[in-house]
C-alpha cells in the first residue's frame, strides 16, 4: 500500500494550510469570463503607482547579465541601505521579500522545546514559520474591538505576558497587516526594555514607510541599545517592487551574521537587486507613493462609513471593513463585478475585508461595486 506523504512530513508541517495570496486577475478572468483590463486586484497591499521608473530602468539594464549569478552577497545593494540607515553593511541580511528574513529568524532561533509569541490577527507569516521550525506558536489576545486607538491591534503588555524561558522569539508586526493598527514609540520602547535578553523581538516595519503618525517608531534608532532586536522592511510595498522579490533585516552585525548562515545562497536575484537599489535613490517617488496613499486611505475610509459599515482606522496602505455579515458571500460577489479585495477570515476576521488603497479611480470603484453588493 502507498505511504500518505503527510505521514512522513515533520510534526509542525501536517496541520498547517497553505498560505493563501489574493486572487490572481488573470485567474478572476478565466472564471468568470472577464476582460482582464476590465478587473481591479485590491487584494495585495500593492503599490497601484507600480514602481519607480529608475527602479524599471535599473531593472530592465540588468537583465542583460541574468546569464550570471547575482552578487551573492548584494554588495550594493546593502551599502546603500547601510548609508540610508546610518548603520553598517555588516548589520543587513538581504531576503527574498521580508518573508524569507522572516523564515531565517525562526529557522535560526525556532526549534522544539522552544516558541514564539505573536498577536492575534497578526501577519500569516508568523505562525508558518514558527511551526515550520517545530516551535509552539503562542498568540496573545489582540485589543478589544471597541479599543478607542488600536481595535483588534497589539496588545504588548498580553504579548509579554506569554513571554517564557522557552520563548525565543516575539513577532510584532508594526503597522500590523490585516488589520493596519500600530503601537506607538513608548510602548515598544517599554516592551522591549522589559522582555528578557534571551528573546528575539522581531519588529516587521514593511509598511512603515507609509504612516504619518508623530509617534510612530523607527526601530531601526534602538538596535544599539536592544541588541537582541530585529527589524524587517520590504521593497514590495511602498517601492512597488512585489513581482521581484527583495526585503531586508537590519540587526547587530553579530546577528546578521547568525541570519546568513541560514540564508539561502544567492536568494536575491541581479534584477531584484539593480531595482531595489535605484529605487532607494527616488526619494521624490518614496513621498509621493506616500501622500497618494494618505488620500486614498482617507476616502476609502470615509466612503465605508458612508455606506454605514466600520472599517478599522489603518496607517498602512490598506484598510480592513466589517462589511457586518460573513464576507465570503460580499467577496464572491464583488468578484462578479470584477473587482478583487481579500477576506480575512483566516485571520479570524470573519465579516472583515481587506481592501488595498488603490488610484483614485480604482478606489471610486471598489466603493460603488460594494453599495450594489450590499444592497442585493
């Protein structure tokens, strides 16, 4: 009799789903018998600007060397960031994408007998990794959905409560995706003065680049003083390079060097690198990006409250909508009018949907294509 591969798989594999990205316009397409020019994908935390034009051009030169290897090392790529950040190169471990910084912390400090402390409604990511690497997950309860700041956020102080001498590792995604909440600077400086010298905190600041807010922190100010801090950025937000795959760490370089052991070689490819590093030079492209969005954040906003549903008040470049029934329904049918946002009911959202700021156009959309959902 043939063997169930699930029997052979590790312990931490056998009950994990799949992650789940957002439904592909090409797919929507196929499926419903749609012109694809005609959908709208708001499902991805995309920047609907796409990428900086000298990110393209860096890109588009680079591709007459894809018959080499990239630098494994991504030379320039860290000494720019190294500059950018005003610390040194030997500080930054590359990824592919800031899920792959994210799969070395827990392949580097996650193992049985030991676990992870992360919130709940908290990035897939975390608890994929964490039981990947054999760890138990801890997940500590969000804030209150009536919290007057953060409803569904982090609540550090539950986050620290879980925190044991079996804990390796504490996940703490700022802004948090799906729900966009944030934890100001005092609060994070608080919880990391606190946690035991024996935990990695690891703060995911991928949609960082976006938030306004006068009290948000900048992780990357306290790795002199946290030395068991981690911090993660991505280019495939605000620097619209998701097709390509990049996302760093910035720690002590006695850290990084941990990281790179277990990094995959050459895991960033010569085009992702030549973009990611023309695009950290468009300054003017990284603020426009950001004050298109802060526009489009508002107006999604105030056009959900005017249709008389409750989204959760979001820094990022997203936004989260209790649509005050099961979503499942309003997403399919919202996929009938080609338009693609993403429920989150896998992150125990049921009635959420996450719906991706998009151009002004894309967004006037979304809106008019759910009043006729609601209205069925």
């Amino acid at each position: 009799m043939a063997c169930d591969p699930a029997e052979l798989a590790v312990p931490g594999v056998r009950g994990l789903a799949p992650y789940e990205p957002g439904k592909p316009i090409e797919t929507l397409a196929r499926e419903h018998g749609l012109e694809p020019a005609g959908i709208i994908k708001l499902a991805s935390n995309e920047n609907p600007r796409g990428p900086s034009p000298q990110a393209l051009s860096a890109a588009r030169e680079a591709l007459d060397g894809v018959h080499r290897y990239p630098d494994g090392a991504g030379t320039g790529l860290r000494e720019h960031l190294a500059a950018r950040h005003s610390v040194e190169s030997a500080a930054i471990t590359l990824g592919n994408g800031s899920n792959d910084v994210l799969d070395m912390i827990a392949r580097t400090f996650l193992g049985p007998g030991r676990n992870a402390v992360f919130s709940r409604h908290a990035f897939a990511v975390y608890p994929i990794s964490t039981r990947v690497a054999g760890a138990a997950a801890r997940v500590a309860p969000a804030c209150p959905a009536d919290h007057p700041e953060a409803p569904y956020g982090h609540d550090l102080d539950a986050m620290a409560a879980l925190v044991d001498a079996d804990t390796r590792v504490v996940f703490i995604a700022n802004p948090n995706n799906p729900t966009g909440t944030w934890v100001e600077r005092a609060a994070v400086e608080r919880f990391l003065e606190t946690v035991p010298q024996h935990v990695i905190v690891v703060l995911d600041e991928a949609y960082s680049e976006y938030v306004r807010e006068p009290e948000f922190p900048n992780g990357i100010c306290w790795l002199s003083r946290f030395p068991n801090l981690v911090v993660t950025h991505t280019f495939s937000k605000i620097h619209g390079l998701a097709g390509l795959r990049c996302g760093y760490a910035i720690s002590s370089p006695a850290m990084a060097d941990l990281l790179n052991r277990v990094r995959h070689p050459f895991n960033v490819n010569s085009t992702a690198l030549a973009a990611a590093e023309a695009a950290l030079s468009d300054e003017a492209f990284i603020v426009e990006s950001a004050r298109i969005n802060a526009e489009g954040l508002a107006r999604l906003e105030a056009g959900f409250r005017e249709l008389g549903l409750a989204p959760i008040p979001s820094v990022a470049n997203f936004v989260s909508v209790d649509v005050g029934r099961p979503a499942g329904p309003v997403y399919e049918a919202l996929l009938t009018e080609g338009v693609i946002v993403r429920p989150v009911g896998g992150y125990e959202l049921p009635q959420h949907l996450r719906v991706t700021v998009g151009t002004e156009t894309e967004n006037a959309r979304v809106l008019d294509a759910l009043a006729r959902v609601l209205a069925l």
